[in-house]
C-alpha cells in the first residue's frame, strides 16, 4: 500500500508505506497539522504504525513524528548527523527498515543539511529535500554544503536505475513524481553542470528565509513537540531506560520478562476484581489494541494500547490521582503484568493486575 499526501501551506509530500499481509505501515515526513488525517487513515486500513521516519530536520513545517510516538507507539527515526533529541532510532548509512517483508533502504544525502536521507522502497526513492523535481534543496542554512549535496545526489542517487521513481519532500508547481533519468539529464542545476559550478549556482540563489523556520527548527530538534509533550517523551525514555535496565541485570527476554514483572506487581482474580470494580473508586484500563477491544472488552473500560501507555496516561481523567486504585487487564494477563510495572515506576502507589486477562475474565 502507497500513499502520497500533500499540505498546501508548506508544499510538503508526506508518504505512507504500508505491507498489506502484517499492516505495518511508516509515514515518511509528517506534518503535525495533518495528524487526525494520518490516525484516520490507520484506523479506517487497520495498520499498525511502525515507523515515522524524517528525511531531515525541516525548516518549513513542524513535524508530526513525535505526535504519532504518542498516539501510536510509533519510533520516530532520524539521521544521526541531523542533531535531533528524543529521537527512538538515529539512522546510519545502508540502515534497512522492514514492514513485513517490505524493505525501506535508508542512503545518507546531505547537503541540504547535514543530516539529509532519502529512502529507497522497491522502484521508489523518497529524496526530502536533497533532490527535487527540476531542482535541489538550498544549501545556505542549517550547515548546508552545496558541494556534499553534489557529491551525494551525483554518486548516491544517479548511480540508481533510469526508472527508480523520484518522490520528493515539497513541490511548489503541484508536480508530483519525477524518475532518475530524467533528473539526470533534464535537472536545471545538475545536468550537465561540474561540482564547481553547481557551488557557483548554490551560493548566488539570494532565497528568503523559510517562513516557518524560526518555529520550526526548534521544534523539529524534539520531533515536533512542544515543552509539555517533550516532558512526557522523557518520562517515556526514563522509564524504558529503568525496564530495559531490569531486564539486562536479570538476563531475561520475552515471556521471562512478563515473569519478572509478575514478580514485582500484585495480580487479582476475576472474583476479586468484579468485587473491587463494584464497589467504585477504581480506574479501569485495557491495554489491548484497539481491534481487540473492539471485539468486546469489560464495561466501563478506558483503551490506551500498552505500546502507548506511558504518552497517553497523562491526558486520561480518570488517571490524574497517582494515589487511585488502577485494575489494568490484557488478553490473558501478560501485557498488564507489564503495564502495571510501568505504572508504578511513573508513580502510581495502588496497581493492580487482572490475573488470566479478559479471557479469564469472560471463563
């Protein structure tokens, strides 16, 4: 599955990638104003966001990248030249990505910006801003080099096949696909033209400013967040750090991680939660995914997927009181074994754990 999205206040292409059989999908530069389009469209083709990958550090829109770790458990993946923080994976030169059995080739392009990638899946090749239709990205800000861009669209980029598809990161004349060959041959500032004097024709363009970029920039070094969600991204990494950390000193993975956290949690049954349920003053939260709950799920119950527990807990009311009660189930009791040791490393003092899950639940 392909997509290419459009904003018309930035001129800006956003992709989607998706494998039909697993559903996991990737955006490729999204835009923080687009965000309800972007979780409608996973929503109404039931995907699952892996990754949301940025070509580098933009100027000219705010990132939705951080906004979709939060709503979907997404990792957000960016150049590890491009000076980004809160950032889940920093891509190196020849890093592959999959979606299934879909493979998307990370090829370092900088120039623009130091940190510039473009993205090769099957015949199509994702540029940013390094490469555009009849044009290249602007080397005068953000550390540009024209003569790095050069060398990476001359050597990283023509070297590909004539037909490899060219989709780039903005248009201002409403184009939308190019192909190498083309780029090649009919490329105002690049066929035909010496390193030398593409420098000459980079450093005379005399561009204004982005509009955006003061704005930008800034919130693109913290994939789009603003001061309030960065905290929670910390908080995120923090508590990853602390289970990640549990995890190597006891030298368990997989199911014996779920054992570890059993170890650290109090689990109820089905009689004692129907109990503590009726008698009110408990939170009730399901961390399966949505489709799941979907399917039927306990009455009253609050939806926060486990993959997003620790970025939506702190806008959910009925989470406000870290001192109250919180029972959390899963399908069969491992994920809320997990989610509830998240829970108390964040501070919640009374966590409780459904033991056997809703299918335990529904016995």
């Amino acid at each position: 599955m392909f997509k290419q999205l459009f904003d018309p206040a930035t001129w800006t292409y956003t992709y989607l990638i998706a494998d039909d059989v697993s559903k996991e999908a990737a955006f490729i530069d999204p835009v923080n104003t687009h965000l309800d389009t972007y979780l409608k469209l996973l929503k109404d083709n039931g995907l699952k966001l892996v990754y949301s990958f940025e070509t580098h550090v933009h100027a000219d829109h705010i990132t939705a990248s951080g906004l979709l770790r939060q709503h979907t458990g997404a990792k957000t993946c960016v150049s590890k030249f491009g000076g980004a923080q809160l950032v889940d994976i920093e891509i190196a030169d020849g890093d592959v990505f999959m979606l299934g059995d879909e493979k998307i080739k990370a090829i370092p392009t900088p120039g623009h910006t130091p940190g510039c990638t473009s993205f090769l899946w099957r015949d199509r090749l994702f540029t940013g801003d390094s490469l555009f239709i009849s044009g290249c990205g602007r080397t005068d800000f953000q550390n540009g080099d024209a003569g790095q861009l050069y060398d990476a669209i001359t050597q990283r980029l023509f070297t590909l096949p004539g037909e490899t598809l060219v989709y780039p990161g903005h248009d201002y004349q409403m184009r939308w696909v190019s192909n190498i060959e083309q780029e090649r041959t009919t490329n105002p500032r690049l066929a035909g033209k010496t390193r030398e004097q593409f420098i000459e024709i980079m450093n005379n363009l005399n561009l204004p400013a982005p509009r955006l970029i003061d704005q930008a920039v800034p919130a693109n070094r913290y994939c789009g967040l603003d001061e309030n969600e960065r905290q929670q991204a910390v908080q995120m990494r923090d508590v990853e750090d602390s289970l990640c950390m549990m995890q190597m000193q006891s030298g368990t993975t997989g199911q014996d991680l779920v054992t570890l956290a059993k170890q650290h949690i109090t689990e109820v049954n089905a009689d004692i939660a129907r109990k503590l349920l009726a008698e009110g003053n408990i939170a009730l939260v399901d961390t399966r995914e949505e489709s799941e709950f979907a399917a039927g799920h306990i009455d009253n119950a609050i939806l926060i997927p486990r993959g997003t527990l620790e970025f939506k807990i702190s806008n959910v009311p009925e989470l406000a009181d870290k001192s109250k009660a919180v029972l959390i189930y899963c399908r069969t009791g491992g994920r809320s074994a997990l989610a509830a040791q998240t829970l108390q490393t964040l501070g919640y003092t009374n966590v409780l754990s459904l033991a056997g899950g809703f299918e335990g639940w529904n016995k």
